[in-house]
C-alpha cells in the first residue's frame, strides 16, 4: 500500500456547465479533469510499516460495508480477504 496523491483543479461553474450543451459539458469537464496532475503518473512507492495485514484489513471494511451478494465469487473473495497469509 502507498499513500496517493490528490489533485485538485479549479472550480467549474455549474452555471457556465449548464448553458453547455450535453456533449460540451462532458467535454469540458473531460479537460478540466485530464489537466490535473503530472502527465506520467508514476505509482508512490510502498509503505514499509504497512503490512499485507493492513491491506486485507482495508479490503474487509470496504467489503463488509458493501452489500456484497452472497453468490460463490463473493464468498471466494471473502476468504481470500479474511484469510492469514502464507508464508
């Protein structure tokens, strides 16, 4: 796991997005997102005090707030996020 970087572009003006027809609206918004951050982005590197532990344990808690459905893929993925790793 690595820390990620947020950019943050200037506002939009819903107004001046709302005079825009569909197609320019989306558009516009396109760009504006395109234009944020470096143009190569390069992956941070890892956290050495972040362990697979941490990253199972942030797997769980955004899959157990999900409604998950209970089908075989699911519970696959389940056990794969609960389970000890092996080492």
């Amino acid at each position: 796991m690595a820390k990620q970087d947020v950019h943050v572009g200037a506002p939009l003006d819903p107004a001046t997005l709302a005079a825009l027809p569909y197609k320019e609206r989306v558009a516009r918004v396109s760009e504006a997102i395109g234009a944020l951050g470096p143009r190569e982005d390069a992956p941070n590197p890892p956290q050495a005090e972040l362990s697979d532990a941490d990253a199972r344990a942030v797997l769980a808690s955004l899959v157990d707030e999900a409604a998950v459905p209970a089908d075989a893929w699911a519970r696959a993925f389940l056990a794969l996020v609960h389970a000890a790793p092996e080492r």
